[in-house]
C-alpha cells in the first residue's frame, strides 16, 4: 500500500542465526518415554487387569442406569439448583440489607463447614426428626392451646418422610444446598471483580438495581464465574459417588464396586470407574470451553490481537481492514 | 436549569465538599475547573446523586435531587425514584465506563430499550444516528474494546444523548486520552453545545473552556473560589489561587 516510503533503503538479509539448544527437552522426553512404556507393559502383562471382564461390565444396564440417572442427572439437577440458589445467595451477600447480608453470611458459613458425606447422611435419615411433614400456620397447635382450642391444625398439605427424604430427593437436597453455599462465593467474587464504573454508568443511564445486576454486571462477572463453576461441576459429578451414604444405589460407582464384589475382582470395576468419570469429565471440559468462549465477547485475547493489527496498520499509514481480517 | 445551594459532602471525617453554590441556566455550559482533589468530580457526582449530599439543595430543573420535601421534612428516595431522576440527566465519565460485553450499537440502546421501553426498531434508527452524530456510524458493530479511546468517549456521549437528557454532565471526559484524541471529543462536545445542550463539565482543557464555555467556576478545596465569565476569570483571575493554578496549566 504504502511501500514507496520504507522502500529508500534496501531491506537488508532476513536474520539466519543458530537457534539455541534444549538438551533438557530431550531428557524429559526420554524419562517419559520409559516412564510410559512401563505403564503399558503393566496394562498388558498384569493379568489382574481381567479387560474382558471389565469392558462387559461397563456397559451392564445397571451400570448405565446408575450413570445417567446417579451421576448425570443428579448433577445436573445438584448444579442448576446449586448455581440458582448461589446467585441468590451471592446477591443477598452484596445487598444493603443487613439482614439479607447475615442470612447469607451464615448460610455460607453453615453449608461450607458441613462435609459433604456427612451432609448427605443426614439427608437420608431427616425421617427420623419428622416422620410427617406439613405445610400451614406455624405453631398452630401452640397458638390454640394459648386461645383454648385443643389441636388446632391449619394445615394445607404435607408428605409422609419416608415418600420424600429418600433416594434422589434427598440426595439431591444435601448436595444442592452444598454446592449453593459454594457457588454463592463464586458469584460474589465474580460480581465484585466487574468495575464500579460499570455500575455507575448504568445507575447513571437510569436503569434500576435489578437491571443493571442482571444486563450490566452479571454478564461481566460471568467471565470470572464460568471456570471456577467448571470445577465446581466436576467436583460434583465425582462427588455424587457419595450419594451412597443417603442411601442412593442406582450411582456409578457403587454399581461397579456391588458387581467387583459379587464376582469377587473387584480391581478392574476400580478401572471401569475411572474411566467413566474420565470420559464424564472430558466432556464437560469440551462444554466449559464453549460457555467461556460466549461468555468473552469483547475481552480477550482475540479482540486484543485484533486491536493490535489495526493499531499496526494504522501507524503503517495502511488501511487497517486489509490486514484485520 | 441546575441550583446548588450551599453542598457540603463528606466522606468520613473528609470533608469534600464545603458549601457549593451554582446556577446554571438552561442552554448554557458551565465549567468547573481546579486542581485534583479540589471536589469538582465529586461535586459533579452529587448533581445526579451518585453520591449523597450531607448537607445543602441540589435541584435539576426544579426537582429537588435525592430527596422529597414533604411538611418541612426531608424524606430520602427510593432507589427506582432516583433512577427516573437520573433519566433526564446524562453523564460522561473519565474512563467512558462503556459496557465491554455489548457493541457499540448495544450500548446506546440499552437504556432507551429498558428503561424508556421504546420500540426496537425506533431506538435503532435513533442510536444509529446518534452515532453517525458523533461520527461514528462505521463502528457501530465493533466492540469497544475494539475502540480508541477517542471513539469509546464519543460513543459514551452518544449512550447518554439517547436517553434525551435535559443536562449533561461531564467528568473530566479527556483527561484519559491521547493527546492526539482529544480534539475529536471536544469538538462533539461543541456541537452539542451549539445546539443548545445545558451542560457543567469538569475538564482541564482550558482552551475549551474560554471557547464554549457561558460560565467557569475555580474549585478548590471544597469551597468556589472564583466563578464569572470564562474570558474575564482566565483573563484576569482575581484571586491569588487562581492566578497561580492558571499560571501552572496555561
């Protein structure tokens, strides 16, 4: 475009200089190599290993059952819930409300300190503190006795425990309130890495709290919230291996472990597990890519470079949308 | 259009502001110009109540700001009442304070569409002229980020001009450019001036003062130390200050 300018003086040789040495790469390479052919040989050689056996077990009905319904689902389900009622929790963290603020902090506090395991066993047994559960006018019967009516019930509806805190219920109740109080940090962390100005500007436009969180903030805090949040899933999809302590037995894992100890091997079900939850991950790794890539718009290294070449272009006098695409 | 009437804010035990007073009349431009940490952002962030006055009147075009005087008593605002407020006041900040995740478009109707709920298609056409009035009708589909910083401060008066403000209020609008891109902001600002738009401008561009503006105030230390004509203030200061601060900047 603009050559005639640069072209005065002759461009002199393009540089040709030995590149430096990485002897240290060739090492590595080398260790690992060994390091890797010993791992094969023990795949192959070590009987123990029993393939057949596991590849026919991996795909048992019950096995798939506890799968998609045990781990998938339920952490699909622990995570839309964990995640709704984290945002919540977040916002009611940030909120002037001081009220608001201590319920949160404690909810925080509470969720975060009880482990899961242990957190899922309750769940399963909350039967034995309420055997029925109501919905009505709270302490109606204590409300009667103070005006003299004997058992007075204002009830609209209720379970029987046994029908509701069990199984997948229950299981779901104890790790979505968990992985809420996780989330809530998450998203408080992600709300307050976006600049106060953001704010301020849209306070300034006229829009209301509500919808400066909801357009103006919480789309740039997502870009801080999405890869903790991909960890968070992950963690959650090993965790419903847990859910065995509420108890839930159509779940991966214990699955596999039931069938190794029926046909007394139980090593290579070990295997199976692994790789289910490695292929699990795996694909949640490809998810996460794609919901981080949304989530960038206008940031990153994409727009920089981009921004980089018209800069670029510009001081070379040229035409920047030549060279930007 | 604007009345302050003795303003004092503190932050703290910091006391920003020490009785500020201001008129500033319909279609005229104000500007208030002082050392940093003089309180003029500050003061300027009272007028459309992102921060809370403790003392003194602040009213835009009649209305009391923040407040509702109602039997000799004053009663805070709601926050949605603030908002409609803040509606017909737009505001240009230092660091544009553009929305990074929407395009230049996105970002000048987002306040029309939510909070005056016009139609699509109406605030479309609007934004794109706002745009090409500030001469950026070809970056309407690039991301700010994608901006100088010259463009991202013309596409925030643009933002603010979409909501047809009654006043605007600019924050020191090019204290964060090149000194190459100043020249393109001010001049979108004259034009807005020429067309009649009430405006109070926090700046340092001197120049653009004596030549737009209807009025100039010196701040510093909380308190107006000289206000008048701008001609006749940088011309001749008459306090001891302002002479000084005028000898440093011109």
């Amino acid at each position: 475009m603009s050559t005639d300018v640069t072209d005065v003086r002759a461009r002199p040789e393009p540089i040709k200089a030995v590149p430096v040495r990485h002897p240290g790469r060739w090492v590595s390479i080398a260790v690992l190599a060994v390091l890797i052919a010993m791992f094969v040989h023990v795949l192959l050689t070590n009987s123990a290993f029993h393939w057949r056996f596991l590849k026919e077990s991996m795909f048992r009905p019950p096995v798939v059952d506890g799968l998609l319904r045990g781990t998938l689902l339920m952490t699909l389900c622990a995570m839309v819930v964990g995640v709704a009622l984290g945002a919540v929790i977040a916002v009611m963290r940030l909120s002037d409300n001081p009220i608001l603020r201590s319920v949160a902090w404690a909810y925080t506090w509470f969720f975060r300190s009880v482990p899961r395991l242990v957190l899922l066993t309750i769940c399963g047994n909350l039967g034995i503190l309420w055997s029925r559960v109501e919905f009505g006018v709270p302490f109606d019967t204590q409300l009667g006795k103070l005006f003299g009516i004997s058992a007075l019930h204002l009830r609209i509806g209720g379970f029987t425990s046994r029908d509701v805190f069990t199984g997948f219920f229950a299981g779901l109740l104890g790790l979505a309130l968990s992985e809420a109080a996780y989330m809530a940090e998450i998203v408080r962390a992600g709300i307050q890495s976006v600049d106060p100005g953001q704010g301020e500007a849209a306070e300034a436009l006229g829009l209301t709290r509500g919808q400066t969180l909801r357009r103006i903030i919480l789309p740039q805090a997502m870009r801080v919230i999405v890869p903790p949040t991909g960890n968070e899933t992950m963690a959650m999809l090993k965790d419903t291996s847990l859910l065995i302590a509420v108890p839930v037995t159509y779940e991966l894992f214990f699955q596999l472990d039931a069938i190794g100890h029926k046909k007394f091997d139980p090593f290579p079900m070990y295997v199976a597990a692994c790789l289910w939850y490695l292929v699990l991950s795996s694909l949640l790794l490809v998810g996460q890519y794609f919901i981080e890539r949304h989530f960038s718009r206008g940031y990153g290294q994409q727009a920089r470079a981009r921004m980089r070449l018209r800069g670029l272009a510009a001081e070379q006098g040229g035409g920047g949308e030549g060279i930007a695409t | 259009m604007v009345r302050a009437e003795n303003v004092h804010k503190s932050f703290g035990h910091l006391e920003v502001l020490k009785g500020i007073d201001l008129e500033v009349r319909h279609g005229e431009v104000c500007c208030v110009i002082g050392p940093s940490g003089s309180g003029k952002s500050t003061f300027l962030r009272c007028i459309n109540h992102l921060e809370k006055i403790n003392a003194g009147r602040i009213w835009v075009d009649g209305d009391l700001i923040g407040y509702r005087e109602r039997g000799g008593k004053l009663h805070e605002m709601q926050a949605k009442e603030v908002a409609a407020q803040r509606r017909s006041i737009g505001m240009v900040f230092q660091r544009f304070n553009l929305f990074p995740h929407m395009t230049v478009l996105e970002n000048v109707m987002e306040a029309p569409l939510r909070v005056r709920r016009e139609s699509k298609a109406q605030v479309r056409e609007r934004a794109i002229e706002l745009l090409d009035r500030v001469g950026l009708a070809n970056k309407v589909d690039t991301y700010p980020g994608q901006c100088s910083g010259g463009q991202q401060q013309r596409v925030a008066i643009a933002r603010a001009l979409a909501m047809r403000p009654k006043l605007m209020l600019f924050d020191e609008p090019t204290s964060a450019l090149d000194p190459e891109l100043v020249g393109e902001v001010l001049d979108v600002m004259k034009n807005l001036a020429a067309d009649g738009m009430t405006m109070v401008v926090v700046t340092h561009e001197i120049g653009f003062a004596r030549e737009v503006g209807d009025s100039l105030i010196f701040m510093d230390g909380g308190v107006v130390v000289e206000a008048g004509a701008p001609r006749d203030v940088i011309a001749n200061p008459q306090h001891e200050r302002t002479q000084a601060f005028l000898a440093k900047v011109l």
